[in-house]
C-alpha cells in the first residue's frame, strides 16, 4: 500500500472546511435543540450513544453550512 500526500490533504481539507464548522455549531446549538428533537431522550444519552448522536448531527449540520456557505 502506497501513501499518497495528495490523498491525505483531500482528507485535511475535508475535515477543516466541512467538519469542523459542522461541530462547531452543534457544540453550540445541542443545549437548545438536542431537548427539542430528542424530547425526553436527550437526557438518557450517554458515552457512545452521546457521541454518535453528536457526530451525526454535525455531520449534517456540516453539510448545511457548506450548502449556505457557498
């Protein structure tokens, strides 16, 4: 298996311009929505579960703010 860098700067930039923005404001927003989507699962969500969830969501928020973004 050969290590390509141009391969590896695709996934930099992918992370940096569309994940990051993406989690950033789902670190943000999930005290106000998280209750208001998840009702009264929000609160039973812990480790993995909280972490999926997390990730998920920024995943497509992420996705958002690059459709609003450009």
């Amino acid at each position: 298996m050969n290590f390509d860098p141009q391969k590896f700067f695709t996934s930099l930039m992918d992370f940096f311009s569309i994940l990051l923005p993406g989690a950033l404001l789902t670190y943000l927003l999930i005290g106000e929505v998280g209750s208001v989507v998840q009702a009264d699962r929000y609160d039973k969500l812990l480790g993995s579960q909280a972490w999926g969830a997390f990730l998920l969501a920024s995943y497509l928020l992420s996705h958002l703010v690059l459709l609003l973004g450009s």
